[in-house]
C-alpha cells in the first residue's frame, strides 16, 4: 500500500464512518477521546462537527485546539487516524451548514441557540492501517 | 444513571469489546490514537495490550506514559472513556501473562522477542454514556 492507496482507502472508511472518535488534551493534559457524528467532510483536510457549546470538549478544544480524529472498521480492520488543530465556530453560517432535521430536540432555540456550535476539525497528517499494513501521510 | 450504574454498564461493554482505543501524546503534543486488542483486564483499573517494542506507542508512552483506553458500541450509542497511565513492561512474566498461541506470526522469537512488549494500563478516572446520557467517576 503506498501513500496514494492509503489516502483513498482512508477517505472511503472516512466516507462510510457515521462515527468518528475525536480525541482531545484535557485540563491535566492527560489525552481524552469522544465518539461524535460525522457529520460533513472535505476530502480528509476538514471535518465538521456540531456540539454542545457548554460541552467539556468545546472548552478543551478553546484552551488547547490540538485534535485528532479516528475513523474505525474493527470487523475489517481498518482504522484511519487524522491529527491537526479544531477551531470552535459559533458564526451563524457554520451554525446553519450543519444543522439538521431534529435539532430542536437538543438544541431548543433553533439553529441561534447559543448552546449550539460548530466545531471544525482542520488535518496536518494522517495515518492509515489495514490488517499489518500501516502507512503514514502529510495532509496539504 | 448513577455512578454505581454507570460504572456497571461500562464494565459490561469492555467486557464485551474486542477491541480498545489507545489514546497517546505524540511528540509534537498532539493527541494520537490507534486501534489495539482488548487482551485482558482487571475491572476497569489495569488493562493489558501487547504490541511491538519498536512500535510508536511506545517510544510515545516512554516520553509521556498519559494515557486514554476508549470503547465504543457505535450501534448502542454506548462508550467508555478511561483516562489513566500507561506503563511499558518488558519482563518475562508480563510478556508470558499476555502471550497467545499464533503470536509467533507477528514476534518470530516467540515469547522472548525483544520486539514484543506488555502495556499496562492503570486508569484513574472514567466517563461512561449511553444516549444522552453520561456519567464521569473516579476510578480508586
């Protein structure tokens, strides 16, 4: 598997991944990691994800904004892991791209509710595995 | 969901998790993670994994042994997050206490191989959700 093939099978296993584990630096700088919707993406550079603004990871990601994010097949395994910097977003352009159907139920304001934000995650490397294979990238 | 039940839920899904989350800190202090086998464990204090000595979770855990173990059950809206430290252990007994018939695929040396090695982790603190529901608790 060279770079290119990792690339495309990561952006496949991104593609088919509801889930994505985003990992985080806590206020003891010890790592933490929370399983969120993968909600929208742009090639591997850039992912979205809506929040809680009062949430725990919001504030970390405002302290420290070193990311990753991990995508996971276990009965395949597949794993592609993403590392780079999240931005907290709370403009209402961000708020309206990934607001959804249903929404109301979490968030009861609607898509101003100022509990409800936008986190975007912004990928320098990534790394992707298949069986013994794993091979290592830069995300331009 | 108390802490008692919390604590119980989470015991259930390691239990029934093949597979764990490592979350590391690499060099550039950006949080990593990778996929390893849940092999054994102790409550949900001490988790073992067994992995290549010249592997980059350990150069990385031998800098910084702070560590996080996530499970997940993606279907469920289940998962567990465990923050503690990680320490790397080469002595015989550990390398004998997680060995399995086959590994000789992987560590040609057999029990010996100097590229096998025990990660030991010890968690101090947990977070477990189920929906939106979610409890964090310390871990004695």
């Amino acid at each position: 598997m060279n770079k290119e093939e990792a690339i495309k099978e990561g952006l496949k296993l991104a593609g088919e991944s509801r889930n994505a584990i985003v990992g985080s630096i806590g206020e003891d700088a010890y790592p933490n990691q929370k399983c969120m919707f993968n909600m929208e993406s742009e090639g591997l550079k850039t992912i979205w994800f809506g929040t809680n603004t009062s949430s725990k990871r919001v504030a970390q990601f405002r302290k420290n904004p070193k990311a990753s994010v991990y995508f996971v097949d276990f009965d395949g395994f597949r794993g592609l892991m993403l590392v780079g910097d999240m931005e907290v977003l709370e403009d209402l352009e961000s708020k309206k791209r990934l607001w959804r159907e249903g929404y109301e139920m979490y968030y009861p304001q609607g898509v101003t509710d100022p509990d409800y934000c936008v986190l975007r995650f912004t990928a320098k490397s990534g790394n992707f595995y298949h069986g013994l294979e794993n091979v290592s990238f830069e995300i331009e």
